[in-house]
C-alpha cells in the first residue's frame, strides 16, 4: 500500500491552473534551473496524485502516525519547515516525531527525511533518521531552492 498525505496552512492544488501560475510566479525569470524542477514537480504532482489537508502540522501529524499499520514503513518529510514554526510548535513537532519512533517497530518502521538549513552554511542538508534504531546521518546537501546538489557517501 502507498499513500501519499501532505497538510498546509494555506495547500495550493497542482491540479489548478490558477495554483500552478501562483507556484510559477514564485520563481524569477532568471532561474531557468529552478523554473525546470517546478515544472517537473507539477508534473509529477499530476501523475502522482497526494491527498492534502489544510490543517495545521501539530494538528494534524499526531493523528496520522498514530495510524501506523503493520508491514508498512510510514515516512515523514519536509522541506524548509521548521524555521517557520514558532518555538513551542517546533518542540511539539519533534517531540511528536520522538514519540512515534519510540513505538516504530520493524513490523511498523518510521522514517524521517527532512531537508532544512545546515546552521552556519548557506546550504540545506537532507538527513534520514529511521526508527527502530537508526541514528540520524546526512544524506546530501544542496542551496537554496535545490541547486548545486551534493551527495554523501555512506
């Protein structure tokens, strides 16, 4: 089984044309690289379609990994997140994000792929961290909006 959920504030459907032109004017004219990674996420977005909430995050992520079903691994990703979230939000966040792995399993395990600002550099750093028992290790590095990807060898 695989399923793909998502919850924002404010969720822009890829399927809209209006989100999409709003998605589209967030990028300068300039960056052709980036305008072409936008393209093929709306793209993929048709393909592959995601059912998104518009919930706030530590409304709505609780309940989900409280769903964990047995021989499914549940992931958790995003993106350039957890600078926006006001301090007891984000303690919220990571506490839930705790919790869960600490009733992860392997018949139930969880991932937790997050790519946020490297502190100190000018780059985002992807980190992977699996329960049961997996540490928390980098994955790749990239700038702002994806560019100049890196890959770490494991």
């Amino acid at each position: 089984m695989v399923e793909r959920r998502g919850c924002d504030l404010h969720p822009l459907d890829p399927a809209r044309e209006e989100d999409r032109l709003r998605l589209r004017c967030s990028v300068w004219a300039d960056q052709d690289e980036r305008f072409q990674r936008l393209q093929g996420a709306l793209e993929l977005a048709a393909r592959v379609p995601a059912t998104l909430d518009q919930a706030a995050l530590g409304a709505w992520l609780p309940a989900r990994l409280a769903e964990a079903r047995e021989g499914v691994t549940t992931v958790v990703y995003h993106s350039v997140v957890e600078e926006y979230l006001p301090a007891a939000e984000l303690l919220g966040f990571q506490s839930t994000m705790a919790e869960a792995g600490a009733r992860a399993h392997a018949g139930a395990p969880l991932a937790w792929v997050r790519l946020e600002p490297y502190p100190g550099e000018r780059r985002h750093r992807l980190t992977l961290q699996t329960w049961p028992g997996g540490p928390q290790r980098p994955i790749a590095s990239c700038g702002s909006h994806g560019s100049g990807t890196r890959r770490f060898v494991s």
